[in-house]
C-alpha cells in the first residue's frame, strides 16, 4: 500500500487541530507497520506552508483556531525536519505538465457532475502520478474524487 496524504491532513498533523489526533494515530500505525513514506512533492510543500499560516491568519482575525505564530513556525521546523531525515516522509518528484495534463483530466471527467475544487483534482492527480493506492484526508469531496478514481481512502472524519 502506497499512501498520498493530502495538505488538510498534514495541517492536522503538524498543528494541534480538530482531527489531529486521528491524524497522529494514523500516521503512527503506519510507521509502526513499516509501510512506505509518505511522498511530499512541490505542490505539497507549497501548500502545507501556506495552510500553516492560513491559520495564524484564522486564529488572528476570526479566533476559530488556536494557532499561534510561535505553532505554525514550529509546524514548519518540525515538517522540515522530517522531509529531510526522511524516514516518515519522502520528497518526490512531479512534472508540473504530468500534473496539469492528469488534472484537466480528471475535470473533464468529474467536475461538472460533483463540483470538484482545483486542489481536489491537483492532489488526486499528483496520487495517480506518484503511484500511490491510497489517500489519507479530512476532505469528503477529495475522498470523493480520490474514490471515483478507483484510489482507496481512509476512514479519517470528513471536514
């Protein structure tokens, strides 16, 4: 089994947010198990530091979170880290045309029937590309997507 985690989960992993625990649980009984590293690519990179501070801006203007600066700078060390001892997390590479052509795709056969998001289709295709059976997230409609795709997903609660 060969595991895509999405940034919602990965958010959940490294902040101290509703579902993390579930986050950790699974990510947990997968190191135990010796399953494969998880495979982080540009796209995730980019997103998952940008969710880090989308929410520190949340908590700063809405106060539905509970994310400081001081978490998120601590998310991004501790993500950091882990990328480069890679013994959880893997860097892998995607072609950003790879992504694009399998992206447009995956619109051109889901969107107009389920209202998929442009994230949505991003992380399934980046999954399919990376050869991955699997994705772990938080998000009912890339669960969806990711099953619609013949991808398996877990049984993390939906947000």
């Amino acid at each position: 089994m060969r595991q895509y985690a999405d940034t919602n989960f990965f958010t959940r992993l490294y902040l101290p947010l509703p579902q993390s625990p579930e986050a950790l649980s699974l990510a947990n009984e997968t190191r135990k198990v010796g399953a494969e590293r998880l495979p982080v690519s540009w796209l995730l990179e980019v997103e998952i530091a940008n969710a880090f501070e989308q929410c520190v801006f949340i908590a700063r203007t809405s106060g539905q979170l509970r994310v400081s600066p001081e978490a998120a700078g601590a998310a991004h060390a501790l993500f950091a880290e882990d990328l480069a001892r890679a013994d959880f997390l893997i860097a892998a590479p995607l072609d950003v045309n790879d992504l694009k052509d399998t992206a447009r795709e995956l619109a051109l056969r889901h969107t107009a029937r389920s209202g998929f998001r442009t994230y949505d289709l991003l992380h399934v295709a980046a999954a399919l590309l990376l050869g991955c059976d699997t994705v772990w997230s938080f998000d009912v409609k890339a669960r969806s997507l990711a099953r619609a795709e013949g991808l398996a997903v877990n049984s993390l609660g939906d947000y």
